[in-house]
C-alpha cells in the first residue's frame, strides 16, 4: 500500500506501536523460553571410584560430578561413610560452549581411606537444583586385608619384607620397620619411619607419628636422606628414626604412621583428548594437584619381664650396660665442713631412667642429696649418656672414716643377666675444728669458760630480771612464720621431685599432665593460621590439638579415636555431660569446616579458636 506525502504531512497515517511492542515482548519471551531450554534441561549427576577392589593400605578416589545447564552448582550431600576416613581433594569447573548450546559441568573429589577390611556399599549422594533433587547411584567396594608390604631392603638387624610386584609402579609409598619384635621392660627398640618419593611433590607432606601406647620414647637424629633404586626405578627416601622403651610387659601395639601429600597430576593435566584442556576452568590448568594419602601397617612388639632368677636385692629397674665412678671433692676435712661424694653412672641405655646407686648412711656424718643431672647423647642411633648423683656429707666429729663401696645393679639384655657394680672404699681423715664454733662454745662447762677467759666474770641475772626484759623474739608470730619456710621449701621440693619422678617413668600420667599445654601450644600455632586462604589447615591443626589433649587425657592414641568413645571415656572421667558435648560439638565443626565448600572469614576463625579454647580450659576444670 503506497502512502503519499499529503497523507503523511496530514497525520492521518499512524506506526502500529502497539504491534511492535508486541513483536519486541514476543521475541524476547522466545528467547528468555530458547535460552530456559539451553539452561535448564539435561542435567547429569553422578559419581565414580577408581577401583572397587582396594587393600587396607590404599586409598579410593571417590569423583561426584554435576554437568547441566544450570548456573550455581552447590556443594552435594555425601552419603553416611562410617567405614572410610573422608578427606576432601578440592573441585574442577568446566564451562562450555558448543553449537549455540551452554553448558558447564562442576567435579567434586574425595579420598577415602578404608578403615577395616570386608565389603561395603557407598550411598548415593544428593543435590539440589532449581527445587529438584538428584542423587547418586550405589557403589559396591571391596576391602581386602590382604598383607601388601612396601618394598624395600633394610639395614642389617631390622625386619626383612619382601617386594611384591604391586607396588614396582607406585609413585609413593612409606613404611615403619623396628629392629626387634621382642625386647625386655626398659630394652630400646629402634623405630624407622621411611618415605619413598618417586614424584615430584606440590608442597610439604604432613606427617602423622604412629601411635606409641606404652612406650618412653626419644627422637633419634638426624634425619636421614638418600636415593634408592626399587626395581630398576630410583627413589628419594627420608628416614627419621625414634627409640622406644617398652614401660610394661606383654603384646604392646606400635601403630600406623600416616602421611599426607598432594603430587603432580600428569594424567589429569595431559588428558587423551587434546583439546580437552580449552573446556577447563584456566586456573585449574596450574592447580594439577593430586592428594596422596599413606599408611603403614601397624607392629606387633613382645616385651619380656626381667627374670627373677639372680636378681639383685637392690636391683631398681635399669637396663642397658653401665660403667660406675665414684669420687669426692676432698679427703681431709674439718668438722662440719661438707664432702660432696659424686656417684657417675656412664653407659648406653635409657638414661634417664637410671636409678640410684645404694649409699650406705654413715652415723657419724649428716647426709643430703643434692640432687642429679644426666646428659643424653644418640650417637650411633644408640641413647646413652651420662647420670650424676650427689651427695653431700658432713662430718659430726673427728677421726679416720672409710666410705663403703657403693653398689649399682642393671640388667644387660645382651647377656639376659643382671651385673653388679662396686666401688672402692674411700679413706677420710675428719680433723678437729681449727676455731671453736658456736655451738661448742655453748657445751663448754662455766668452770672451762672461766680458766680460758680469766677477765670475763660470767654475771648471772636474776629470773624477775631476765623476764623485764620485754617480748622475746622466740615469741613473735612473725619469728615462727620463719621458722617455717624451710619446712615449706622442702615440702614442694620434695612434691616436685615426686612429680618428676613419676613424668619420667609413667608415660599415661606424663601425657595426662602434659595434654594441657600441648594443646594450648598447639592452638597458638592454630591462630598463626588465621586466614581466608588457610582455612582449611586452620581448623585441621584445631581438631588435631583437641584430639592430641582428649588421647593425653585418656591415655589413648589420639588418631582413631570417634566421637562416640571420647563421649564413653570422658563420662567414665566424670567429665560433665555439657562440656563433653561442647567439646564434641567443636570437632563436629572442624569436620564440616574442612570438607565443606568455601572457607571462613578471620572474624569466624578467631571466634571459633576461641571456643575451642574454652573447651580445652572446662576440661581442666
């Protein structure tokens, strides 16, 4: 239809607006319809494992992944796994574009680590989106106890292990080897703790001691390094070695070490698929990161009591192989004057629990200890050393003395017999005092004063006197408030003494005393780790110093220990119910913080590290 000039500059011709309106609302419903299509069909979840047959000593790769057109992707519910240690290997984020279709695909992984052997079923996981659930389907695994022992050729005198073909391509791989299974009460066992590296690693791996119930133990430096080759392939080994000193007879347990480290991901990263690697999150392409988890088997140790047969009467629990020297500071003395004796026991052994050599009392001389020192020394791998006791003597009166020989008796393991050590008597020559001391002077008779001291008349005063004379000192409550701060004194030195003892020779009542400020220590490194990008490390170091002060407290080992135990032994305490359960209540949380998406703010942090030490303080409580 033509319109002509005159029509238009009359106005009668009108734009239908109304109508292109709704062409523009039209084409932009179709679109927002077109583009709900592209966003919010074919949603895909599902999960994976690596293998569904693994040993006790390996691990499971469990990958749930998420693709969809979907824009927010939340963090899936993971299924009840009871029977596995769970530890959380960060997520991969994939965004693609293809043939006018978006979608992007979200990857979770997780490491499980078997905790018994038998079979098991992983649950499905859960997820959320746009008001619809999905979930996972069940995985059946298989955990076997099968004995898989790392390989390796240990030095002489430790536990040979075979190399089993398993392993010749393993990347990493650790192991714990003693070298004896059986020893005496107080015999030193020597522990090797060995990691083999075949990659290279992302960061530091963190080292998990194995649980040591029943021991004393000493860390033995330095710390070993070397390369090895295992079956035509070199490796970078680390050894660090501790001595173990059994404290009571029978089967004692040494347990699992543990390591954790992230390696290079090469297969990840070099995919099969060339172009495979455009489809990635660009960060991801330098996060290659593959977390590793390692775990010894634990050791089965015998330890033998000290026989009874030829055990001598002041036998005290030594064992090792010792040499005795005794001596004092000064042969010939006045009366009064001190004699320090020295008693040096010298020899390889535990040092620090070596006992006393018998002193016999002298009547004619006043005896104190002056207390021991000891200086330990590790050469060879062997702890030895040196333990010195003190005496100090000081004679009544004059005259010739002899010193008896001082005996000291331990058992050789290496024998399987007891020794006795004697020493040489000692000949002392106590002489008169040169000038007569105050209290002499006060045992002298009047008469003997008056011949000595011709000019002095000795005056005595009357009783009514002597008692004008005022309040005497002796009468003062402050002079008797002195009078007992020697006693005082003496009374904590002997408690601390005591209590000295007692850390040195019971191992459940040293970590039971010690289990306060080791977790304070630990919670101080925590606070150093107060950060968004070290949350993680945060409340894993957090949860570790409440589980290290429960094992101390509890005597048992701290790695292992459930939620449900610390419950059972804390009650068994008579710990009150609301504090165990606060205590519960903040290892719940570390667990959740460490696996859950995202991290905490320092604000979060800092007021968490703060009930965590609450709950450390109500415990002491």
């Amino acid at each position: 239809m033509a319109v002509s000039s005159r029509q238009m500059a009359a106005g009668r011709w009108k734009f239908p607006v109304c109508n292109l309106r709704k062409r523009i609302i039209l084409l932009v419903g179709l679109f927002l319809f077109l583009s709900r299509l592209c966003w919010g069909q074919n949603v895909s979840f599902d999960s994976s494992v690596d293998k569904t047959q693994v040993a006790l000593d390996e691990q499971i790769t469990l990958t749930v992944s998420v693709s969809g057109n979907v824009k927010s992707i939340p963090q899936p519910e993971l299924p009840a796994l009871d029977e596995f240690t769970v530890h959380s290997a960060g997520r991969s984020h994939n965004f693609n574009y293809t043939s006018g279709r978006i979608s992007s695909s979200v990857t979770f992984n997780y490491v499980l680590f078997p905790r018994k052997a038998g079979k098991f079923t992983i649950g499905p996981a859960k997820i959320e989106l746009e008001g619809k659930t999905y979930q996972t389907t069940p995985i059946e695994i298989t955990v076997v106890s099968e004995d898989r022992t790392q390989p390796s050729t240990p030095p002489s005198g430790e536990e040979k292990q075979k190399v089993k073909p398993k392993l010749r391509g393993k990347d990493l791989f650790i192991e714990t080897v003693v070298d004896k299974k059986k020893a005496y009460v107080n015999e030193q066992i020597t522990l090797t703790f060995r990691f083999y590296q075949g990659v290279r690693l992302f960061n530091n791996p963190e080292y998990s001691p194995p649980s040591l119930t029943g021991f004393w133990t000493e860390d033995l430096p330095p710390k070993k390094k070397y390369y090895k080759e295992i079956n035509s392939r070199q490796y970078y080994v680390q050894e660090l070695k501790t001595a173990l000193f059994p404290t009571s007879t029978g089967k004692l347990t040494i347990g699992g070490a543990e390591l954790k480290c992230t390696v290079e991901d090469i297969d990840r990263f070099f995919n099969r698929d060339p172009f495979a690697m455009f489809d990635r999150d660009l960060l991801s392409l330098f996060r290659q990161g593959k977390p590793q988890i390692l775990k010894s088997k634990p050791i089965q140790i015998e330890v033998l009591p000290l026989p009874d047969i030829a055990k001598p009467e002041n036998f005290n629990g030594t064992v090792g192989n010792y040499k005795l020297k005794v001596s004092v500071d000064n042969t010939e003395v006045e009366v009064g004057q001190p004699i320090t004796l020295k008693a040096k026991i010298s020899g390889v052994g535990n040092i620090k629990s070596v006992g006393k050599p018998t002193i016999i009392e002298l009547s004619d001389f006043r005896t104190y200890s002056s207390g021991s020192s000891e200086n330990v020394s590790k050469e060879n791998y062997k702890v030895q050393g040196v333990k010195t006791y003190e005496e100090v003597l000081i004679p009544k009166k004059a005259g010739k003395y002899t010193i008896p020989p001082l005996e000291f008796s331990f058992f050789v393991p290496k024998t399987k017999s007891y020794k006795t050590l004697k020493s040489e008597p000692i000949l002392l020559t106590v002489l008169p005092p040169s000038q007569a001391s105050p209290v002499e002077m006060a045992q002298l008779s009047k008469q003997e004063i008056g011949r000595a001291v011709k000019d002095i008349r000795y005056i005595k005063l009357p009783t009514s006197e002597l008692e004008d004379q005022g309040d005497h000192l002796y009468k003062k409550p402050i002079f008797l408030l002195i009078q007992l701060i020697p006693l005082l004194a003496f009374a904590i030195s002997w408690r601390y003494q005591r209590v000295r003892e007692k850390l040195n020779s019971d191992v459940g009542y040293a970590r039971q005393r010690r289990a306060h400020k080791s977790a304070r220590k630990r919670l101080k490194g925590a606070g150093r780790l107060i950060s968004a990008e070290r949350s993680k490390e945060f409340y894993s170091e957090v949860a570790r110093a409440l589980l290290q002060y429960v094992g101390g407290k509890l005597d048992l080992p701290p790695y292992g220990l459930t939620k449900d135990q610390i419950g059972e032994k804390l009650s068994e305490r008579r710990f009150k119910k609301e504090k165990i359960d606060n205590l519960v209540k903040v290892l719940d949380f570390c667990d959740f913080a460490r696996f859950a998406p995202g991290s905490s703010t320092e604000e979060e942090m800092k007021r968490f590290l703060n009930q965590a030490q609450k709950a450390i303080v109500d415990g002491e409580e």
